[in-house]
C-alpha cells in the first residue's frame, strides 16, 4: 500500500478549528485503513503535550508512541485548506496526518520537511489545481 494515495489528498476539507482538522485528518487516515478509529483521540493528546506546528503553514498531527497499536499500517493524509486554520496562534494551510508503522513515519516525516522548508515548493502546492497536482508534488513519499 503506498503511504499516500490520491483518496488520502483532499483539497476541500470542512474544518474550521485545530480540533476539526485533527479529526479530519484522522477520518482520511482511517478511511485508508491506516489507523483505528481511536487514532484521532491519540492526535489530540499528542497536541496537548507538544503543537505539531510546523511552520510554512504546516502542520502534522500524529498520535502518541502509546498510540502504536491504533497504527495499522503507515500512511499519511493531506488537506489543504483555501483559509488558515488557527494552529495555536499560528496560520495553517496544510494539515498531513501521519501514521508510522514500526518508526516509518521518522523517514516520511523527513521527505516532508525537505519538501516544506522550500518557499518555493510550499508556494507550489498552494497554487496546485487538484489533488492530483498534490500528490505528484508531495509522491516522494512513496519512495
């Protein structure tokens, strides 16, 4: 299965607060199959001890390493939001959820950020189309 797929982008999500978009991110990645329900709950408390701000408008919500046996199987969602999402007082556009099964998510997490400390290339993926634009600028991931 590869970590992200073209069901896992979404580029019309509904959230309007960190909480919304916590759960949202966690309903794509159980909807891959990736996590259990639970998942969004162990989001949640891993926010509550450290933000998951990232900066460059993203943010990369994941659960607690007390979360693994809610991980079935690595993947990542992505939603891209046209309005800033209040991320503790920081603007967020992009919201990846993130699920690693045994330590994948460090490698993951690592192609993310090569991606996001790019102006340029955040730029892109804001101005990208489709999710289909997204997933080619963001396919490293499945490598």
């Amino acid at each position: 299965m590869p970590v992200l797929s073209l069901e896992q982008i979404t580029t019309t999500p509904t959230a309007t607060s960190k909480d919304e978009a916590i759960q949202e991110a966690a309903d794509i990645l159980v909807a891959a199959g990736a996590v259990t329900p639970d998942y969004a709950d162990a989001m949640r408390e891993r926010e509550t001890s450290v933000s998951t701000y990232m900066g460059n408008l993203l943010a990369i919500p994941h659960g607690t390493n007390e979360s693994k046996e809610s991980i079935l199987d690595s993947g990542l969602s992505v939603a891209r939001y046209d309005s800033p999402i209040d991320w503790d007082g920081n603007p967020v556009k992009f919201v990846i959820g993130i699920a690693g099964k045994d330590g994948g998510h460090l490698e993951i997490l690592s192609k993310i950020a090569i991606v996001f400390a790019d102006e340029d290339e955040v730029a892109r993926l804001e101005a990208a189309p489709d999710a289909a634009a997204i997933l080619e600028l963001l396919g490293d991931v499945n490598e």
